[in-house]
C-alpha cells in the first residue's frame, strides 16, 4: 500500500522540490499553498502525514496543527512543522499545538525523508 | 481712669489731710483743757468761727493749687514723654525726645535706646538684604544652569504644579502639543496635562517605598504615551524637605515635591523597531529562501536521473530565490541604513563649528596653517567630535611630518544622508599604502596618544573613508564620510532672550502653594494667575460676521509676567480682510493662508487660560468674540474676568481717557510693538501689575472686591 503525505506550504518553490523528493521516495503526494486548502485536503484524501508550513496566508499552522489536533478522526495524522521561525519559544509553540516534529528552515532534505520514515514505522 | 478725675481725687486726698492735721491739732489741744479753760476758749471762738472757716476753707484751696502745680510740673510730662517714646517706637522711628527740662536727662536715654535700635535694625535688614540677595542668586544660577541642561528637566510639588522648567522642557513640550492643544507647560500649571495622576502618584509611592528602605535610590522611572502619541521616558527624583544638616535623617525627611527628568524617546523606539524589522526579515527571511534553494540543489544532487525539464526547473528556483535574497538585501540595506549606523553615541554639531574646532587643534597642536576651501554653513553633522578631531589632528600631523606639508585646507559639502568632510592639501603625493597603514596606526597628536585608529574613527560615524589624487590640479584629500543630521531648533537662543537676564523658568515660592481648592473670588490678587490677553479681528462686530485672526496672551504667576509663556497665535478667519482693518492690526490676507481656523485654536488657546483669571483691556469686547464661538466649538470661557479699563476707572475716576495708551503713559508703562495682539497683551499685562498696589491703597484686595468695585464704574454701565 502507497503510503500518503500532504505537503503544505505557500512558496511553490520549496513546494516543487518537496513534491519531487517525496513521490521518488514512493509516496502518494498531495500539496496545498495555504491553511485552508490544507484542512480540505486533509478532509479529502486524510493522510498519513502532513507536512507543515508555519507562516501561510488564511490559516497558519499552528491554527491548522490544532484543528487537526481537535477533530478525533484525524488523530493518526502525523504533523511535522516546518518553518522559518526558529527560536525555541515557536519550537515549544509548535509542539503544544500537537506537532509530532519540528524543523527548522532550511534543513537537509536526506534529514527530512528520514524523520518522514521513521515516524510512519513506528506507526 | 480720666486725667481729670485722677487729679480731682489727689486734690480731695490732700485736702481732706489738711482738714485732718487740723481737727487732730484742735482735738489734742481741746481735751488738754480744763472744763473752765474750755468755756473761755469756746467763747473766744465763737464769735470768730466764720473767719477760722474761711481760712481752712484758704488753706485748702492753697493745697489743692499746690497739688495741681505739682501734678502739672511733674506726673504730665511724664505721660506726654510716654506718648512720644510710643511714637518714635511704631510710626516715626526718625523721632527723637527733647533733652531739655526736668525730664532731658531721661529723654537723652531713650533716644540713645532708640539709635541703638536703629543701628541694630539696619543691620538686620541689610543681612536680610544680603541673605536674600544669595538665594535669588542661587535660585537663577541653579535655573540658568538648568536651560543649559540638553535633558528636560521638571520640578514639581506633590499637587503636580510646575515650579520649575527648563528651555529644554519647553522646546520639547512644544514639540508635542503642535500648535493644537496638548502637553502645556508653565509655571504654576499642572503637570498632569502631560502626564496621568496615577502614573505621578504610582512613582511617588515608589519613592517613599525606597525612602523608608535604607540604602536603595528614592528614584523612580516610567516611559508612558502622551496625548499625541509620543514615548516619553521620565526618571522621578524627590524634593525632601531639611536639609542633612539639620540632623535628619533620609527617612525622617519628607517628600515636598519632586523632579522629572524627561526624554523623548519615541524616535529611539521607532528605530529599534526598525533595527527588529532588519533582523527579522535577515533571519526568518532567509530562512525561507535557504530551505527553497537548499531542497532544490539536494533533489538535483540526490537524483541526477532527473529529466533535463526536470533539472531546468530546479535550476530555475535556485536562480529565481538568489535572485529575490540579493533584491532583499538592498531593500533592507537602503531601508535600514540610518538604524544600522547610529551605534556609537554622536552629538549634533553645527558643520562650521566642527571645521573652525579642527582648524584651532591643528594650527596650536601641530603648527600647520589652515584654511576653509567650501563649508556649507548650515549644514549640520552628526559626529563623535572628540575623536573626529583627534583623527583630523593625526592626519594633519602626520602630511606635515612626513611630507612637509604646511597648509591644510577644509571642505564640507552634504551628499544625500552622508557629508564630505574633506581635508586637502596641494604638493605632496601620498602613496595608497602609506594611506593605508596610516589608516590603521594608533593615533598620536603632540604627545597625545590614542588608543583609536583613523578606521576605528570612521566607523564610529558608520562613514567610510578614502584618500584620492587630483593630479592636475596637483593636489591630494581624505575624504571622511559623516552622517549629515537635522538642523537644530534655532528658537533655542531667541527664546532665552525674550525673558531679558532674568530666566523666568521658576519660581519656588510655588512650592508653599499647596491646596488651589479654596475658592478665586476669596484669594488676593497677588497671589492668583492670570492670562492677559488681547485679540486682533476682522472688525468690531461678531454678530456680523466678524472673526478672531489672532490671539496673543501672556502669564501673570505670583506676580511676575512671565514672558518665555507667552501665547502667539493667527487664525484664519475663513473670510477676507476689510482693506480698512489691515492698517489697523497690520496683519494680511496672506500672513492667514495656511494658519489653523478657530476651531483648532480656541481649544488650545483655552487650555493655555486654564486655572487662571483672564484680563483683557476693555475684556467685554474680547469675551463677546470668544462667546460668539461658544456654540460651534463647544468651547466655553467661564473664567473670572477682569477689565483694565474698568479698573483704571475704579483707581483714577476722575481721568478724561482710558485708554490703554493713556493709561500705560499715567502709570509709566512703556509700550513696545502695540496693535499685535502679543504686544497689547504684555502692555496690559504691565499696567495690570502696576494696578494691583494701588487698588489695595483703596482697599481692594481680593477677586471679588476687585470685580465688584469694577462694576460700579461708570465704564461698566456702559453697553459695547
């Protein structure tokens, strides 16, 4: 079974090489550009995994990280944040809001395909 | 006890002794008689007893004279001298006792007593004199030394009423309220129209806090916003009561008031908030930009199988997200350039100042001869002054040491936001390397040594710096690049010149008025504030569509004209001038263009009338004016009023004119720049002082006896 990943994040440029890295990783790749578009993907095809952007227009993600947090059928979807802001107090943030994983930008993608797989084994 | 009386009964005393030594005489010589004896006697009287009672009746009234001579002779002199010394005691101390007569030798005493007195009274008025005289000098070089001060500074009493201020407190209050109503600052004002009662109170609490725990600062800081949206910082030092060495100690003195350090530090935020922006669009921007490129640049490493679309795409984010981080820098470089600059302290300088500052230090220090090539006299700099001069100085020694140049000459020219300031010479050619090392060498000028090098110098001023050839004109410059700054506020000095010697920024016999609460009517003149005020207008009638153009006021505290608070203010009427009035007020159509209108003045003007008693000469006009806006503007002048012209005729009702140029010429006012509003106002506001003493001669001492005896002139009956 194709495992699925949703990808969110309003700059389509770390959006193409994301999507790129992830479908040769063998995954079922959905993206989204903001925090809306991201709840109906979520509600569309409910992945396994969401890749987070924080700073994004309608929603951000910490708003989206507690909706997903809040809504008892998505209590499976694992969330890794990813984002710009990199003080340990948005770190803390981030992870109360229910992320299972934060990373700071820019990261190495190897880093970010590992902790994508890690996460979903220990599943 | 009457004169009269008091003699009457000596008289009687003396008399009725006479009779008793006479009966006693004839009462012994009558019982030593024998029966017989007694009966001759008897017969030998009898006969004669009209004429024994006529003589006692003579002895007594011989008495009774002798009584009044010597009463007259010796206990009158007595009480009129008592008369005299009590004269030359209260209202003629000139006085002296005559020395002739029974009673001279005393008169000469007491008036030895009283010269003594006098001697002794001189004296103590002259050390009165004198102490007086020190603490009023005391008092002005403490002010003066304040408007030298470039912080504000504030002093208050624990009602908040302004006792002191200095020029720079005044520039910087001024600057707030812009010519609308806001912050006000005058003696005897209240501060609490810049600053919240709580937020007083609060610090004032601090500092008793402090007080009573030995060993902390009673000093108390607070930043807060003014009405118009200014930061001001404040620093809350007390005024304690005693002084150490009247043995009491921190604790046992008492807070009387207090002194606000003030700064404006709202430009300071602004540009740390600026300096924050930077930082976060450096670091979390790039951020972002780093994660595109570095996704991107991995993908093509990691799957060099890619499609050659593929690649190209990739290809094309890293350049596009170069791109967009190289375009951010500049922005963020040019947006920020002032807030990455101002790190190291700089003063603002007038430009001419700092080049004739340069051309001395060279010219003693290193004996080389300066001239000024370009200098644009207004430019003003902002510069480390101390160390540019030592940098300036080093180089200058450093051409005449080495290459023997004898002549500098200065140029300073702005260029945008930086200034070159340029140091040329003609002849010598310096190599760039040599230019080099100087740059980094420690910096030394007649045996004074600096720890700082030229560079360091320069990137103090956050300039840059260089060294160039003009072969054909043979000569050489440095080229020093320094941040121009905004001209300075040049009221400074002509607003210290308004109030003459004497600065009018404080006045601490304030500090003993507490408790404003007890009602104006019942309060002496002397002792109340008053705004005098005088207006220019279209013409004579409001209700015709007549207006207000200008305003000009002045303070009266304990009275003293304050001058430095004064009120000067054009309107624009919203309408033409009469070519007629101009003569008259002297004011045209286009000094009006571009003055705020009534409804942005009146609530300015009435804030700068607050707490006090407004006088105006001939005020029924002025008042109509200011109540015809009453409506419109929801601004009403329900002060006490007083009228000059009413006065005059309360203390001169027999004059012919009263007018204020007669009346100023009646009691020795001179009148300068009459028929501006300013200039009346301060011609009345003299008159108005010189009133005062002579209403009390007529026994009018307070508001209300002022008002009323206003009001039963004739002048007053009369309708404007």
């Amino acid at each position: 079974m194709t495992r699925t990943i949703l990808i969110v994040d309003d700059e389509p440029n770390i959006l193409i090489s994301l999507e790129f890295l992830m479908k040769r990783e063998g995954f079922q790749v959905y993206t989204a550009g903001d925090g809306e578009e991201a709840l109906e993907r979520i509600a569309q095809h409910r992945p396994e995994m969401v890749l987070l952007d924080v700073m994004m227009p309608k929603k951000n993600g910490y708003e989206v990280c507690q909706i997903i947090r809040g809504t008892p059928e998505w209590q499976d979807t694992k969330v890794i944040m990813i984002s710009a802001k990199g003080r340990d107090t948005e770190m803390a943030k981030g992870l109360a809001m229910g992320a299972n994983a934060y990373m700071t930008k820019p990261f190495s993608t190897k880093d970010l395909v590992a902790k994508v797989k890690e996460m979903l084994e220990a599943a | 006890m009457a004169d009269g009386l008091k003699k009457g009964i000596w008289i009687a005393a003396a008399c009725l002794m006479l009779l008793g030594a006479v009966g006693a005489l004839t009462g012994g010589v009558w019982t030593d008689l024998a029966p017989e004896e007694q009966k001759a006697f008897l017969v030998l009287l009898e006969p004669r007893a009209g004429i024994v009672l006529l003589m006692v009746m003579m002895a007594c009234l011989v008495v009774a004279a002798a009584v009044n001579g010597l009463y007259a002779n010796h206990v009158a002199p007595v009480r009129r001298m008592a008369e005299e010394i009590r004269l030359l005691l209260g209202a003629n101390r000139e006085r002296r006792l005559a020395t002739t007569g029974a009673l001279g030798e005393l008169g000469e005493a007491v008036n030895e007593l009283a010269d003594q007195r006098d001697v002794l009274r001189l004296d103590v008025e002259a050390k009165i004199r004198e102490a007086r005289a020190s603490v009023e000098e005391e008092k002005n070089r403490l002010a003066a030394l304040m408007s030298e001060l470039s912080q504000s500074v504030v002093v208050c009493n624990l009602d908040g009423r302004i006792l002191l201020y200095n020029n720079r407190a005044r520039l910087q209050f001024k600057a707030l309220a812009d010519g609308s109503a806001g912050a006000l600052i005058g003696l005897g004002r209240s501060i609490f129209s810049v600053f919240e009662r709580n937020l007083i109170s609060h610090a004032l609490e601090t500092i008793q806090h402090r007080l009573k725990r030995a060993g902390s600062q009673p000093v108390a800081n607070f930043v807060t916003t003014t009405r118009t949206g200014q930061l001001l910082r404040a620093q809350m030092a007390p005024v304690l009561s005693g002084a150490h060495e009247d043995g009491l100690t921190e604790v046992e003195r008492t807070v009387t008031g207090y002194v606000l350090m003030l700064e404006n530090i709202t430009k300071n935020f602004e540009t740390e908030s600026r300096r924050d922006q930077m930082l976060q669009s450096l670091t979390e921007g790039s951020r972002s930009t780093m994660a595109n490129i570095r996704a991107a640049v991995e993908t093509l490493q990691s799957y060099s199988d890619m499609e050659p679309e593929q690649r190209d795409r990739f290809l094309g984010i890293i350049a596009d997200e170069v791109r967009g981080l190289g375009s951010r820098l500049d922005l963020t470089m040019s947006d920020h350039a002032d807030s990455m600059k101002v790190r190291w302290p700089l003063e603002e300088m007038l430009g001419m100042d700092l080049i004739a500052a340069a051309q001395r230090r060279i010219e003693t220090r290193a004996g080389i001869r300066t001239k000024i090539e370009e200098v644009d006299e207004n430019l003003w700099v902002k510069v480390d002054s101390f160390s540019l001069l030592q940098g300036l100085g080093y180089l200058a020694n450093r051409l005449h040491d080495e290459f023997e140049v004898r002549e500098v000459r200065f140029r300073l020219v702005p260029d945008g936001r930086m200034a070159h300031l340029d140091l040329v010479w003609y002849g010598a050619t310096v190599s760039t390397e040599t230019v080099m090392a100087w740059e980094m060498d420690p910096m030394t000028l007649g045996g004074e040594d600096s720890p700082l090098t030229l560079r360091e110098v320069n990137d103090r001023h956050g300039g840059e710096l260089w060294y160039k050839v003009e072969k054909v004109a043979h000569r050489a410059y440095f080229r020093l690049l320094v941040p121009v700054a905004m001209p300075q506020e040049t009221v400074a000095a002509s607003a210290l010149m308004k109030g003459g010697s004497r600065p009018e920024y404080y006045d601490f016999d304030l500090f003993r008025q507490d408790g404003l609460d007890h009602h104006l009517d019942d309060r002496r003149l002397t002792d109340l504030t008053f705004t005098v005020f005088d207006t220019e207008t279209t013409g004579l009638d409001p209700s015709q569509g007549d207006e207000i153009i200008q305003f000009g006021a002045v303070r009266i505290v304990n009275g003293r004209m304050l001058k430095a608070e004064s009120y000067d203010q054009l309107v624009d009427p919203r309408r033409e001038l009469t070519p007629e009035s101009i003569p008259i007020h002297g004011i045209s159509q286009a000094m009006l263009e571009g003055q705020p209108t009534i409804a942005t003045v009146l609530p300015a003007f009435h804030q700068f009338c607050e707490e006090t008693v407004l006088v105006a000469h001939n005020a029924a006009f002025d008042m109509r004016f200011l109540q015809m806006k009453q409506e419109s503007t929801g601004i009403r002048f329900d002060h006490p009023v007083l009228d000059t012209l009413l006065l005059s005729a309360v203390i001169h009702p027999n004059q012919e004119s009263h007018k204020l140029e007669a009346i100023a010429e009646r009691l020795g006012v001179n009148i300068v720049g009459r028929h501006t509003a300013l200039g009346d106002a301060i011609v009345t506001g003299e008159v108005f002082l010189k009133m005062i003493p002579l209403l009390a001669e007529l026994g009018i001492h307070t508001l209300q006896e002022a008002q009323e005896a206003a009001r039963k002139t004739y002048y007053a009956r009369v309708k404007y």
